[in-house]
C-alpha cells in the first residue's frame, strides 16, 4: 500500500538540519505573514490587498516553472498554466500595475455602486419606504399595515399585534 518512494522521502525529512529546519520554519511564517496581511486587506476593501493577492499568487510561479523543466507532467503544466491565468486575471480586471486605466480607472468603475449603495438598496427597498429602522438609526412610524396604533415600532411589532 505505502510506496518506497513516500517513505524515502518521509525518512529523508528526518535527516534535515537544524539550520534547514529554521529557514524553513523561517518560510512558512512569512508566508503565513503574508496570507493574514493579504486577508485583511482583501476583507477591509483596501487597493494594496489585491497587489497582495498578485504576489501572493505569484510567489511560486518560479519554482512552478523549474519544476516544469526539470520533468515535464501534465500535473505541473496544468498547475502553471492555471497560476499564469489566474495571475494575468488578477492584472486585467483589478486593473493593476496600470493596466486598463490603473487605479484612477478602477475607482471610477466602483465607485457609482460601492458595496454601501448596494446595502441601502437592499436594506430599504421601494415597497418599504417609512418603515423600520431608518438612515440615522430611529424606527419609523410607516405607513402601510399601521392599523393596530403601533407608532414607533417598525413592521416586526405590527405583524405580531395583527396577526394575533
């Protein structure tokens, strides 16, 4: 079942330095550095997690790339070719480095619908204009459905009183 070659090179890790071992350990938290950096700015919305998100993507294309001549697969072509694409994809449509516009271009395709103007619509659509909680955070008294006398305490408190 377990092949002689994945044991060699489970024995050959045993078999690593103390100075392999710290650069490595060294790597990994850089790396992982890197991701929760990249993750926070790709959360808040910032410009410079999606330069991250390149690098970040692009970090292994070199070593993607010598693996490819030293033994050329179908697994690690496929594996290069789909970075290159995801990379290049990254370029294009977030419009980094200057590509289509930069970044003047890119706000001013955004900007018109933020993910805020998106939020208000969904929050307060057309058929519920007056009721629930407003902009400022006050309920309103509304309009529709306002027969039980339920100033003041949004849609929820009237369905309840109606419906009971």
């Amino acid at each position: 079942m377990t092949s002689p070659k994945f044991v060699r090179g489970i024995s050959r890790v045993f078999e690593f330095t103390p100075v392999t071992l710290t650069w490595s350990t060294v790597g990994v938290i850089a790396y992982g550095t890197l991701q929760l950096v990249e993750s926070y700015g790709l959360w808040t919305m910032r410009r410079w997690g999606e330069y991250l998100t390149v690098v970040a993507t692009s970090v292994f294309l070199p070593w993607e790339i010598y693996e490819v001549t030293e033994k050329i697969t179908l697994l690690r072509v496929g594996a290069l070719v789909i970075n290159i694409a995801a990379v290049i994809w990254l370029l294009w449509s977030k419009r980094l480095f200057g590509l289509r516009g930069g970044g003047a271009a890119y706000h001013a395709e955004h900007h018109a619908e933020s993910l805020l103007t998106v939020e208000r619509a969904a929050a307060y659509g057309a058929g519920d204009a007056g009721a629930g909680v407003g902009p400022s955070g006050t309920q309103g008294a509304g309009t529709r459905g306002s027969t039980t006398g339920t100033a003041g305490q949004g849609r929820s408190a009237r369905r309840i009183r109606t419906a009971g």
